[in-house]
C-alpha cells in the first residue's frame, strides 16, 4: 500500500519530514538523548564522524566508535517528540522513501536512550545509573496505537488501584526492555521500573505555584510494589520508546543517570563526570 505524503512527509531533498536525514545517513545502532548539545558529548569519543545534520532540536551524527557504526540523535524531551523520532527511525529504515510502500523485509534497529532522570526511592542516591527494566507510561501515548501489553496488565491494574489513579487521567500502560540489551549494557546498573510523565512539573509532582490535582501521588508511586517490582525513577521518554519499539519490531533500552532524589531532595547541579562515564559504557557495550 502506497503511504501518502501527507501521512509520511519528506523534505524537498528526499529527506525524513523532521529529522532531516536519508536512510544512508542512520546506523543500525542508535543513541537517543533529549539534549542535542549531549550528541556532540558522545560523538567527539568517535574515531571518525561521517555525517552531521541539525534541524530543529532533532541533531543526528554518525561515525565509528572501535570499528562499530553508531548514529547519536537528540529527540528533544517528551513522548511527542518520541512518537515523532521513533516513526521517523523506522521509516528511514523499513520504508522505501521512493515508492513510499513498507519494505517486504524487516530491519530491527537497536536504540538506547541515554538520559537523566529522577530517582523515587530514598535507597538511589543522586549519581546512580539506572537502568529500565520496564517503561511504565503516564503519558496515555500508546493509547492512540494498537497495542498489546496484556502480559503486563495485572502490574497495572493493581497500580491504578493502590495510586487511586485518577478518572480523567491518561490509563497506564507498561513495556519491557530488550532482554539482551539490559544484560550487556547495564548488568552494574540500578534495575526497576522507570515511570515517564507528560511533563516535569505538574505530572511528576513538583509543586511551584500551581496547586496539583494529586499532591500525594509520587508517595504512592514510592510505595508501590507488585512481584517484588518496585518504581526506581521518574522521566519523560522510556515508555513510548519502548512501547513504539515493541509495536515497530526494534530493540530497546534506557538507561538514565539520577540527578534529583524526590525522596531526600537531593540534586546534581554538576553531573558532567557522571555523565561522561555512563556515555563510555553505552559505547562501549552497544
């Protein structure tokens, strides 16, 4: 079936509508990062760096990092920008841009995201890596795509009654991380379930002048266990990318440094050490 342009648009040139790239521009290995000042962070580690392109916050390098192809792309922050990022990614690689039709052959692109996050345990402190073992999702994305995670669908009924989930909230709903990925990349992590909000204030209960709806959620997030599985952290983009990468066909994973503490209060105004050593091992390790 032919996919029209106004469901698939390009750029004059060719190019994917948002990201501004071509299918020969995207490695197979891909690192997301919200920042597009932390793409360059990574890819000044390459060897070699083989193509550049920036168009709005979505910035794109590719090169070689020890004779290993790897892409580095900003996606901005929320799941929005996910949906845009994560479509575009499987389209640069799973659809023919030329005839705009579905290619007959799959092609699974990995994609870890790196990021920081908010720890929700007092038992994390501020400078942990963690690393999602599911992506639990706040932000009602998945609701507007088929999809099935009835596997998980006892974690979330059962959260939705302890948090006393609100009516007119987004329902939740909940995706694993590749199995594989999380072995090789984040074995020496903080494992759990990172839950991502539709925003930073409001949705992950941060009080500034605005009265909240829910003031005691995140001490129900906190408290909250099912099977021994516990919420570590709170951010913004891990369940739609997994959620999408399941749907899609991808390998998934996220691995966040924690540079608040919810709990203690604690926060990492300088976290570039940290930071640079998380970068190393997803390099080294994807």
């Amino acid at each position: 079936m032919k996919i029209p342009p106004s469901e698939l648009p390009l750029q004059p040139t060719g190019a994917i509508y948002h990201l501004g790239i071509h299918p020969e521009n995207l490695s197979d290995k891909i690192i997301l990062v919200g920042d597009p000042g932390r793409v360059a962070k990574i890819s000044e580690k390459f060897d070699t760096v083989e193509f550049t392109n920036s168009h709005r916050e979505l910035t794109t390098h590719t090169g070689y990092y020890k004779n290993k192809r790897i892409s580095v792309i900003s996606t901005g922050m929320g799941t929005d920008n996910i949906d845009i990022v994560m479509t575009e990614l499987d389209a640069l690689a799973n659809v023919d841009l030329r005839k705009m039709e579905v290619k007959p052959e799959h092609k699974t692109l990995t994609l870890v995201r790196v990021g920081t996050c908010g720890a929700i345990q007092k038992d994390i402190p501020v400078g942990s890596f963690i690393a999602a073992q599911y992506g639990f999702g706040f932000d009602g994305l998945l609701q507007f795509y088929k999809h099935n995670s009835q596997e998980y669908e006892d974690f979330v009924k059962h959260f939705v009654e302890f948090s006393g989930w609100g009516e007119r909230l987004p329902y939740p709903y909940c995706y694993p991380a590749d199995k594989m990925l999380l072995e090789n990349i984040a074995f020496d992590m903080v494992h759990g379930i990172t839950a991502s909000a539709p925003g930073f204030f409001g949705p992950q209960g941060r009080y500034v002048h605005a009265p909240l709806a829910f003031p005691n959620m995140n001490e129900k997030i906190e408290d909250f266990v099912y099977q021994e599985k516990r919420i570590t952290n709170l951010e913004m983009e891990c369940s739609a990318i997994y959620g999408l990468g399941n749907i899609l066909g991808h390998r998934t994973l996220t691995v966040c440094l924690a540079i608040a503490n919810r709990v203690t209060h604690h926060f990492l105004n300088d976290y570039n050490k940290e930071m640079e050593e998380l970068i190393t091992k997803v390099l080294d390790r994807i």
